[in-house]
C-alpha cells in the first residue's frame, strides 16, 4: 500500500503528488494524508474521477482517506 503524506501543503500539492502516486502504482490502493476539508474535498474528486472508491476517516490532525482501485 502507498501512502502520501501531504499534511502541511495546500492545494494543488496534495491533488498533484496523489495524481503521482495513481500514475506510478496504478491498481494500487493508496493512503493520503491530508490537514484541510478543501484537500479532502479535492483529493476524493480526483480518486472518484478515476474510478478509485473513497473511505475518508477524520482524525485530530486532518483527514486519513482511503483510496481503493474498483473491484479491491
């Protein structure tokens, strides 16, 4: 599993360095780690545009979201 931590960045970082992630590991489930509602809210449209389903897991420092190819 691949995680990407991007706590600390704001937009378009963590939508980017997530897009980098699906691009190098493709079928992969990916983990992100995110600090702001607006990076939650623009990392899941982009893993919904591509077919990645999406657990969002709220904890004190942010957001953990969950990013599973279709069919895993």
């Amino acid at each position: 599993m691949i995680e990407v931590d991007v706590r600390g960045f704001s937009c378009p970082i963590p939508v980017v360095r997530t897009k980098k992630a699906f691009d190098e590991n493709p079928n992969e489930s990916v983990t992100v780690l995110v600090e702001s509602m607006v990076s939650k809210e623009n990392v899941s449209r982009l893993a919904q545009s591509r077919g990645y389903s999406v657990k969002v897991e709220e904890r004190p420092d942010g957001y953990k979201l969950q990013l599973n190819p279709a069919g895993r």
